[in-house]
C-alpha cells in the first residue's frame, strides 16, 4: 500500500509542479507579450478556471503527503515525505494569504472594469508564484529521493 501510495502522490505533486512551472515559467509571458492587452482577457480567465481546480488538486497533495508520513512514519525516507509535506502546506497557506486574493480581483476583471495598476498586480502575483513554485518543485524533489 506504501508503495502505491508513493507513486500516487509523486504523480500528483509532478503533475502540480508541470503545471504551475508551465503557468509561471511559459503561458504567463506569453499572455504579457501579446498586443493590446490581449492577455488580460486570458489571465482573467485563467484565474477563473485555475481558480477552482487549483485549490483541490493543492489540498489533495498536502491530504496525500499526510498519508504517505504516516504510512512510512519509522521508514528510511519519512523524514523526507514529512519536510515535502510541509512545504506543501507552506504552499497553500502562501496562496492563501498572497496570491488568492490577487487571483479572485484578476478574476472578475473585464476591458471595462480593470484597474489602471493591474499590470503591477499581475507582476505582484507572478512574483510570488515563482516562490511558490520554488516550494513545491523542491517539495516533488524530497518526495521524489523520499521514494528511492
């Protein structure tokens, strides 16, 4: 069941980090880049779709590194799971805290309602993304040589 377990979160965890890299590193200055500002459009409704995926598919990571500590608590490469999941949590509760509440105004923007300063809002928000793709990047490694 460990085993299983494992593997099972190390997907979801890469699957996350393949994600949010791509949004950060890719689809994000890609949208900036485009004329007229034709990405404000897109990221607001990427902020709306990611929106409500995200938070599932965040808790669902910290739910299965809690399940995978304590299934392997004792074992060669827990101490690792554990340090994995808190950085998870240190992830949720960022986007909570930081990025969330950018999220929800990026969300409801239109051309008719978007603030004068939204480009430095979305710059805020990217910015605190990178750190949070830091965390959970270094999050997958642990788990990842947690596994090994």
């Amino acid at each position: 069941m460990q085993d299983a377990l494992a593997v099972v979160t190390v997907v979801v965890v890469g699957l996350l980090v393949g994600v949010e890299f791509a949004v950060a590193v890719f689809v994000n200055p890609i949208l900036d880049r485009l004329p007229n500002d034709g990405g404000l459009a897109a990221r607001s409704d990427g902020a709306r779709v990611l929106g409500r995926v995200m938070p599932f598919w965040y808790i669902g990571s910290v739910v299965l590194g809690i399940l995978w500590a304590v299934v392997a608590w004792g074992d060669t490469g827990a101490g690792l799971v554990v340090a994995a999941t808190a950085l998870l949590v240190v992830s949720v509760l960022m986007s909570i805290a930081l990025l969330v509440p950018i999220n929800s105004r990026v969300a409801r923007w239109t051309r008719d309602s978007v603030p004068a300063d939204w480009r430095q809002q979305v710059g805020r928000w990217d910015r605190f993304h990178y750190v949070r793709v830091g965390l959970i990047v270094t999050a997958f490694v642990l788990l990842v040589v947690g596994k090994a």
